[in-house]
C-alpha cells in the first residue's frame, strides 16, 4: 500500500504559469499513488490563458487527474476548515504574492482561504514556492511564514542565478517527500539546493 492510499490533499495553483507542468507531473503521482485530491485555483491561476496554455484546458487536465471540481471561489474554500476535508494542503506554485498575503493574514483569494480555513485544525501546509522576487522583497515573508507554526516548505534554489539573481523555485520533484515530513511535524532538509 502507498503513503498516499486515502490521503486527503488539498492541492491549490497560484499563477506562476511556467511551473505549472512541473506541478502537474506531481500532481498526476500523488492521484496514481492514491491520494485523495481536491484541486484549488487562484482567480489568475484559474482565468489566464499563457503561452504556456489556455486556461480551459488546463482546469479540464486538473480534475481529470483529481476527479474533482476545482475550488475557485472564496466561499467554495471557506468550508475547508469547518468540514475537516483535508489531511495536508499543498500550494504549488506558491507565488510571491501568495507568499505576502499569507504573511499578513490578508484573505482575498480561494487559495489564501484554502490556507486560512485549512490550517485551523493545526494540519500542515506545504508550500512549493516559484517568485522572481524570493531574494529581494519576497525574502522577508518567506522568512515570516518559515517561523510560523505548521507551514512547512518544499526545498527551493535559484534557478537562474545569471539572469534572474533574486528569483527561487521549489524542486517539485520533493512534493510527495515533503508532504510525509510535514504530516510528521517535519521539515524536510535541507531546506535550500
């Protein structure tokens, strides 16, 4: 039997739209090992088409993998936390700004109310981030939300030190691990790659 057979995942995408894929890929290996997910989109996550792909078809790819509808309004996540339908929320992407609002307590996304809601019942949150901005002004709460309690991070690293020296992205690639760690109370090392 997997680590995730029955596991309840909340899986939420913010709009860094050129990691989507890589969120994908882990996506699709949690819901084939078994988990439980329910997909959360952002209101930019949710609505933009990118060169990276139209917003229809990438909401249609999510709960084809989920077998869920997506969450895509603040009154849809409200109920997280009062109806307990979470084991571990992810954010991947977890955007700078995600990174910000959540810093602050500022509530105004289906994602930032996913978290709210979630971590109520003192369950891990597990944040992917992707922010150009991680070194610079993104670095303050990234470290704010790294000394509050259950927030728990998938390691990150520069990548594109030359061309975007501030900018930091998760290792997708670690989601599941991560994920195993935190329902322990754990942050897996080493945090930075």
């Amino acid at each position: 039997m997997s680590d995730f057979e029955g596991l309840k995942i909340g899986y939420a995408f913010c709009g860094s739209f050129c990691t989507f894929r890589k969120s994908i890929e882990e996506l699709k290996k949690l819901a084939e090992n078994g988990a439980k997910i329910t997909p959360i989109m952002s209101f930019v996550a949710f609505d933009t088409n990118t060169r990276f792909g139209k917003a229809e078809d990438i909401r249609k790819e999510i709960e084809d993998i989920c077998g869920n509808k997506i969450i895509n309004s603040i009154e849809g996540a409200e109920p997280i936390g009062p109806k307990n339908m979470f084991d571990v929320l992810v954010v991947s992407p977890c955007t700078g700004n995600t990174i910000a609002k959540l810093a602050a307590g500022i509530i105004d996304t289906p994602v930032t109310m996913a978290v709210k809601s979630h971590i109520r019942n003192m369950k891990p949150v597990v944040l992917a981030i992707a922010t150009n901005d991680a070194l610079a002004g993104a670095a303050k709460n990234i470290g704010m939300l790294h000394n509050y309690r259950n927030f728990f991070f998938v390691p990150y690293g520069q990548d594109d030190y030359m061309g975007k020296p501030n900018s930091l992205v998760s290792d997708f690639t670690k989601i599941p691990e991560t994920i195993l760690r935190a329902l322990g109370g754990k942050q897996i090392q080493p945090i930075l790659l």
